[in-house]
C-alpha cells in the first residue's frame, strides 16, 4: 500500500517531461537516464533495477514505451512522484542503488549514487510526521561507510545464482593420434575445467581446456583436438558433492584460438542447454581510489560450482587481459569472470607473478588473469563471421 500517494492519483500522472517533480528535476532524471542507457541496463536488466519493491507495486507502474530511452525515463518519473511506501520505502532509491550496484563504470556508477543520496536527503528532511519522533534502531549508533559502499541489493544473490546455472563443469578426454589415451587401470585420462553459455547451444571455455595437455607439451593436433571437443562431457547443475547435474553432450569443436593469445575455444551442443550469460557493454576500469569487483563462478579441481566473491577486487585492465585477486584454482580455467551485474567481462584463463603488490595489507606474489570478454567477441565476428551470427541468434 501507498502512504503518500494513492494510485488512483499516480494513474493520473503523465509520463513527459512536465510530470511531478518530487525529489530530482527532469535534467536530473535525464542525466540518469543517459546513464543507465550507457550502462544497458535495460530492458532485459528492468526487473533487478526493480527488485526490492513489491511485486504489486511493480505491477502498476505503466509500460507505455519499448524503446529503452523512453522507458527508463517514464519509469524514473514515475517513480520520482512517490514519496514513499509503507516501510518508509522510498521507490526511486531503491532504483538508483540498484543501478549503481549493477553499474560496470566508475563515473555512470557516480551518477547513481549521487542521485540516491540527493533522494535520501530529501526524504529524510521531510520524513513522515506519523514517524514516531524518537525512534531509533536499538543498540545503534552513528553509522559509516568504510571507504565506499559495497552493499549491494538482495536480489544480487537471485541474480548470480541465475547466472550460475549457465556455467557447466568439464572433463575433457585426451586423444593421442586419434585414440584416447587411457590410465593403467584402463580409465580415460581426462581433464577438468570451467565453460559457460555463449548461446543456448554454444558454450565457451579455453582452448588449453579443450587442448587437454600439461603446460610444456605440444598441443594436440586439429584432429585430436577435434575428438577431445566432440568426446568432453559437459555437466550443469553439479553444485554439491553427490548431485549429478546434467549433462549435455558436444555436437563438435566450432573455433578456438590457441593458449597464449585469446585462449578460447566455442563448442557447439547438441541441444540447447539454457540460457546464455549476458555480456557487459564495456570493460570495467581500474581505478586506484574505488575498488571494482569481478566476481567467478566456477569448478576448482572438478569439485561442485563454486563463487569466487569475497576477495573479488579488480587489479588492472590491459589491452588483452583483466588482472584481479579474486581466487580460483586449477580447474577454474574457462570460468566466466562478470561483473556485479553478472554480465561477462572477462575468460578467466591463468594466474601470473607479480612483483611489488600490495592486497589487504599483505605481498600478493599472484593476481589472477582472463582475456577481455569483447576481444573474444570481435575475433568471433572477424574470423567466424556466420558462427558469431548463430550464436547470436541463439540468445
């Protein structure tokens, strides 16, 4: 229920420039608005930038346009109009931290930020008179953020367990001269690693997974590694030790790009296997003065599905690679490396010395490595141009 504004009031609002201004002007809004359109948070990101309001509430806001510039400003004015909800929710806050917590760069996540706590502000000078005057939170004192606000919303656990069902764990058989090498008990002698879903039926992990041999061996031949990309099983939904997931099998090895440069290699299913994670629009930026999170879903060892993201911080971006501290382990490599928006900005691949790092007050002698998610997508559309189309078309 609406305490401050009754919907049969708010109906009667019109979604233009000229709409009730509450907390933040037009140009505000349309500042924001430019925003999250650098961003692409919309459409398909809509619902996370909602979450945390009722669903009946959500459900009543209009949905007059479809074109992303005009929506995200209509839903802004929208929300601009309300004062609050019961709970003292205040409806445009919650949009603002929601796409500050999705936001990949630093200044759009400024943006954000900064219109939430102009809205805060607002509302907490003219905080509701049937707010009892003395009410305080028990125990409490003045509170702080330390550094910057690593909050983020409750729906950012529903999203990244959403995300995780698009990763799958690896086990790669390895071929020699066209016939499968076996142990001494007669047992193939296979691989682990990480993929996920580029398309509904094209999944993506390293070339060196796929490759399945020891770092100072040759690579496998075009045509064992072929039989190794037709002959790797692919298990989803592995998240606890008994679970069997399900698996799905290769139809055949459709591009790769050899260890050592891009690192990838795109198998094709042999159905479709669910939906595919989203990639961001832009890569995230170092930034010396606010830490970035880059968070992996991923299987270390073979062992069940596992989320890197409590030490999940952003060392630096190069031309071809995204460095980062976030753990991982062997096995890992072919792990999606997203966002907080769980949108892919990078193949985790490898780890690499470094000298002269610093990490929560302690010598890191390692960060971690992916190659840069649209270096990948831009070889794919310049070497296999009707691939890249099909796997487009795919979702």
């Amino acid at each position: 229920m609406i305490a401050a504004l009754r919907l049969d009031v708010l109906s009667l609002i019109p979604l233009t420039p000229m709409s009730f201004e509450r907390y933040l002007n037009n140009n505000s809004l349309i500042e924001i608005r430019d925003a999250a359109l650098a961003e692409n948070l919309y459409l398909a990101r809509r619902e996370f930038l909602l979450a945390d309001l009722s669903l009946d509430f959500i459900g009543g806001i209009p949905m007059k346009f479809t074109a992303p510039k005009d929506l995200i400003l209509a839903d802004l004015q929208y929300l601009n109009a309300i004062e609050y909800l019961d709970g003292n929710v205040v409806p445009l806050a919650v949009w603002l931290g929601n796409a500050a917590s999705h936001a990949v760069m630093p200044p759009k996540r400024e943006v954000f930020r900064k219109g939430q706590t102009e809205v805060l502000a607002a509302f907490s000078f003219n905080r509701p008179a049937t707010e009892p005057p003395n009410e305080t939170v028990a125990g409490s004192r003045e509170e702080r953020i330390v550094h910057q606000n690593d909050m983020v919303p409750y729906s950012f656990l529903a999203a990244g367990h959403a995300a995780g069902t698009s990763v799958a764990r690896l086990l790669v058989p390895r071929f020699e001269g066209g016939s499968p090498r076996l142990h001494p008990g007669g047992t193939s002698v296979r691989y682990f690693g990480t993929g996920w879903l580029l398309g509904q039926r094209y999944l993506v992990t390293n070339h060196h997974v796929v490759n399945a041999r020891d770092d100072a061996e040759p690579d496998a031949t075009e045509a064992d590694l072929a039989l190794q990309a037709k002959g790797a099983q692919v298990q989803f939904d592995y998240n606890s030790d008994g679970a069997e997931g399900r698996v799905v099998l290769v139809e055949q090895l459709e591009a790769w790009h050899r260890r050592g440069q891009l690192d990838y290699a795109v198998l094709k299913l042999a159905t479709d296997a669910g939906p595919a994670l989203r990639l961001a629009g832009q890569m995230p930026t170092a930034s010396s003065s606010q830490t970035v999170a880059v968070n992996i879903v991923q299987h270390p060892g073979g062992a069940p599905k596992q989320l890197g993201i409590r030490n999940n911080v952003l060392y630096r971006v190069t031309e071809r690679d995204i460095e980062y501290f976030t753990d991982t382990d062997g096995g890992s490599s072919g792990s999606p490396v997203l966002d907080d928006g769980w949108k892919v900005v990078g193949l985790h691949k490898l780890s690499k010395p470094v000298s002269n790092v610093m990490f929560q007050g302690m010598p890191s002698p390692f960060v971690n490595v992916a190659t840069r998610i649209d270096l990948v997508v831009n070889d794919l559309k310049t070497r296999f141009p009707d691939l890249w189309k099909a796997i487009d078309a795919s979702g």
